[in-house]
C-alpha cells in the first residue's frame, strides 16, 4: 500500500510569501473557509479538542506547528502535514530540525529577489538529506525578473537541475496566465481580469507572441525526472501568485503527484520502512510552557512506522522505560473530537514533564535507534554572566533544561571560567535570557566570549589525550560530557583540522 500522506515544509526568505501561501494551502484544501485565517483557525479548533485545554491553561502555542489539510486526487484522499518552520527571526536550530521531520520541501522564491540567503541556508539543509524540493516562484502579479534568469541562477546557485512546469505569460501589470507543460493548458484570470477574482478560464490556446518564450522554457531545460527529483538532484518549477491564489492549486497537485510518500527514516546502518508493523518515531522538536509556573512541554514525535493508537505504551530511547501516551495531540484531528490513531508520515505531540529530549526515538520494543538528527556547530557563542553568583546551581539546571528543549547548546569549559552558550540564530540568547529570569529566577547577561564557533571532536582516545595537553584553553565538553573544540575562527578549525590529521573536527553531532 503506498501512503496518502505528505510531509513536507515551505522553506523560504521572510517576506517571500510563506505566510501567505501557507494560508492559501489551507484554503484550498478545505482546513480554513476564508484567507487570512491561519490564526483564527487555532481558536476554533480549540473549542473541541481535550488538548486545547493544556494549551489555553498553560499558554503553550502549538497550533501552528503543524498544519493539516486534505484534498482529493485521483479518487484518493490525500493528507497534507505542513510543519512549521520559524521564520527568520527566530531562525534557530528547531527549524533545521524540523527539516529533519519532513519528506519534502516548498521553496518559495520572489520572483523578483531570486534565490536570497535564508533560502540558501535552508536548502542546504534539505540536501544534507537530500530532502526533494518542489520550487513555487512567487509573486508574478509583480514586475518581477525574466523567469529565465530565476531558473538559471536557481540551477547555478543551489547546483541544482531546474525543470519548469509551468511558465508565466507575462508577470506584473503584463501578465496574462499561466501556462501548464504538462497539460499544455492555459489558466487565466477569469475574464482576462488581472483583478485575479480566484477564478479562472482555461484554455489550450496559447498566445502567439509568447510561442517563442514558451518553446525555449522547453527545450532549454531538462524533462522532468521524478527519481531525481527524489534524489533531490532536481526540482521542478511551479510560478503563480500566492496574494492571488494563482498557482497555488497546481501547486497542491504537484506535491500530491510528486512528492515522496513517508520515507525510510535512517537508525544506524538500517533503513526503518513505514510499512513496519512496529509503531516507531522520533522526536525532532520540544516546545516548552510559556507559563513559568508548569514544566510541561510538547514534544513532536515524527511517525516512522506503525500503526499508533491512543494509549498505546512507547518506549523512549533516552528514558529506558515505556511511558503510555494517553493524551497525544493528533494535528489531523481538526474535524473529529479525537483522533485515536496516526499513520506513518503523522506527527503527534506528546505532553510530558521534560522526560523527552530531541532526538529521542520512541518505539515498541525499544530496539531501533533513529540517526540523523544532528546538533549543528552554533554561529554565536556568548559567556553567561550571574548577577548573583550564588545562583550556580540554577544556573546549571537552568542551561541543561534549555539545551535539552534545544534552545541552546551548552558548552562547560574545562578550565574554569563560566559557562558558554552557544545559538544559531541571535533571537535564541533573548530567549535565553528572558526564560533563565522568567522560568529559573536567574538573572544573567551575556557577554562576548573568545570563540567564534564549536567543533565537536572525535578520534582515539590517545589522539584525544595529545590535543587535550595542549588545548585545555579551547576545550569545552556538552551536556553529554563530549569533547568540543572551542575556535576562535574559521581559519583556527582549519588549522587544527591540519595538524592533527587523526582527529575529527565535526560542524555536527548526532545524539
Ligand atoms: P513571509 O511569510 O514569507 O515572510 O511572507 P508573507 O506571506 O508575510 O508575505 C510578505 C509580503 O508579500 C506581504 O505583504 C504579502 O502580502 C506579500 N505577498 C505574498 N505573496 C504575494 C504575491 O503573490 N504577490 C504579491 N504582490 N505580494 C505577495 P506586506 O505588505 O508585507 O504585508 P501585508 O500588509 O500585505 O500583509
């Protein structure tokens, strides 16, 4: 049986139009009446199931983590995960590892920006799993580039083949639809309006003066190839207009065509299959209270395998003993009371008291261990500062906790000196700093620390103990008690990487 599920993220510069196709997404496949309700779409939800209740009492946000939605295709119906990723501003190591969760990618470009660099970043991280990438260029209601220049610096940039799907016929105050390869269709607004009034006319007749552009877009690219797009080698090209809702339906379409099925997840050299009987999954996210006065967290489970059932006993890796998941949050339970079960591809989120960590594997029989759910190297590395140094040991609980839910890293150098903190992205350390006084009573500041980035370091023991002699200064270990190489800069890394060959220097670290 192949699934009808599809989990995927938008991955995208802020201001491209993540929100809004994202609202668009939900419009089309039924889950909201009317745009401009991503938000509200929480409050009516809340009204009818039990989790609701943990989220309104304790303030904690999980609405928008994961968005579901159904369409039919083919006779079948389809089901949609979009998972969040935080945007810019709260860029952070959670939206890497929310890359980890899904099969697939929308990458929402502006087609008059191109190719930006948060998009660039995110990318990176889908190839790293070679995750298969669906491009959607945005915005051609606007003057935007010549379509050609986004695909070629798309293919140059990202070294990636580009296949279009669709082409614009003119963009801006020009444009007149969008053509389909595939049906060789032309979709305009309805009655030649550029008011786009959610309608449109279909036709086959293409335009005579766009003949030229249009058989170019053809022959100047490579034929769609769906294996290696689900490489990732190669991504196919949608444009429309997400404000419009133009293009958004093909777009649907495509990733209900196109994009992978629940793939095998890595655990070690295997591969777990979704068609394992066995109900297994990982953890890839915790999202903790708002409210200070409860511990309580969310922890996302992305299924693997199996069939989940309410009430079903788990065991997670990192906790040895199985916990019963009375209470799982089921995101695709919008229409029903409570959903009692969940497919592979499903995520699901699990109340808890702080005992699941990221990268935690959750399975039956406790015998699977999920690999590939990196910590990566932090970009900003600040000391933590006590204002009241008898606070230490808060301070420790504090920083550990915070690490565990993967708002930070912790670095303990090991000589003296206070702890270093280390984040992708700078809105973590005011995060850090409002929960430490909020959550913990601690107060702190952060000050700059000497080191610019972290390695994680491997080799054998002897070859430890000879860097050890001579590094103590630039030596830290993690909240697992493993070695890191604190570096001042790049150039440090490379000359360590140099002169001792027998060790690893590594930007990421797998639990
Ligand atoms: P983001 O989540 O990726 O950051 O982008 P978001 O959807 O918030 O869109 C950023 C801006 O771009 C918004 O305008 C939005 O209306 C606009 N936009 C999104 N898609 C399209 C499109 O297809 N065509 C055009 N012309 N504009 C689009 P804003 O002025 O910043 O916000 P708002 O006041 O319109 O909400």
């Amino acid at each position: 049986m192949t699934s009808n599920r599809r989990t995927f993220a938008i991955i995208s510069h802020p201001d491209a139009g993540k929100t809004t196709l994202t609202e668009k997404l939900l419009l089309q496949g039924g889950a909201i009446h009317q745009a401009g309700l991503v938000k509200a779409r929480g409050q009516a939800r809340r009204a009818r199931s039990d989790w609701m209740k943990i989220e309104q009492q304790r303030g904690i946000s999980v609405t928008s983590s994961v968005m579901t939605f159904e369409k039919d295709y083919d006779g079948e119906t389809i089901t949609f995960n979009l998972l969040d990723t935080p945007g810019h501003e709260d860029f952070s190591e959670d939206t890497y590892r929310t890359l980890t969760a899904v099969d697939s990618a929308i990458m929402v470009i502006d087609a008059a920006k191109g190719i930006e660099p948060q998009t660039r970043k995110l990318f990176e991280v889908c190839r790293l799993r070679s995750v298969p990438i669906i491009t959607f260029v945005n915005k051609v209601d606007r003057e935007g580039r010549d379509p050609f220049e986004t695909l070629d610096e798309v293919a140059d940039m990202l070294a990636l083949d580009v296949s279009p799907q669709m082409w614009p016929i003119g963009m801006g105050g020009l444009f007149e639809g969008l053509l389909d390869f595939r049906t060789g269709e032309v979709a305009r607004p309805e009655g030649g309006s550029s008011e786009y009034l959610g309608k449109r006319d279909v036709d086959a007749e293409i335009p005579e003066n766009f003949e030229e552009e249009y058989q170019l877009a053809q022959a100047g690219y490579p034929e769609f190839d769906l294996e290696a797009y689900r490489n990732g080698d190669l991504t196919p090209v949608y444009f429309g207009s997400a404000l419009k809702n133009f293009g958004v339906e093909e777009l649907i379409d495509a990733i209900a065509r196109l994009a992978p099925p629940p793939r095998p997840q890595p655990a070690g050299d295997e591969l777990i299959e979704p068609s394992l009987d066995e109900v297994t999954g990982f953890i890839f996210k915790v999202q903790a209270n708002m409210d200070p006065n409860h511990r309580d967290r969310i922890a996302f489970m992305r299924q693997v395998s199996g069939t989940f059932k309410r009430g079903m006993k788990l065991t997670p890796s990192g906790l040895g003993k199985p916990i019963a998941v009375h209470s799982p949050i089921l995101f695709f339970a919008q229409d029903r009371e409570i959903a009692d079960t969940a497919e592979p591809g499903d995520i699901i989120g699990i109340p808890n008291h702080g005992t699941l960590r990221v990268g935690d594997t959750l399975s039956e029989k406790n015998e699977i261990r999920f690999t590939g759910l990196p910590n990566f190297a932090p970009e900003i590395l600040r000391r933590v500062q006590l204002k009241d140094p008898t606070k230490t040991k808060q301070l420790r609980k504090a920083l550990d906790d915070l690490s565990e839910e993967g708002v930070i890293q912790v670095f303990y150098p090991e000589i003296g000196g206070s702890s270093i903190v280390g984040v992708v992205g700078q809105l973590q350390l005011d995060v850090l700093v409002s929960r430490l006084s909020a959550e913990y009573k601690v107060e702190a500041g952060l000050e700059a620390s000497p080191f610019a980035t972290a390695r994680w370091l491997k080799g054998s023991d002897a070859a430890l103990r000879d860097f050890e002699k001579f590094n103590q200064g630039n030596l830290a270990r993690d909240r697992d008690n493993d070695l890191v190489f604190m570096a001042k800069s790049a150039w440090d890394v490379g000359y360590q990487e140099e002169k001792n060959p027998d060790l690893k220097f590594s930007a990421t670290k797998e639990r």
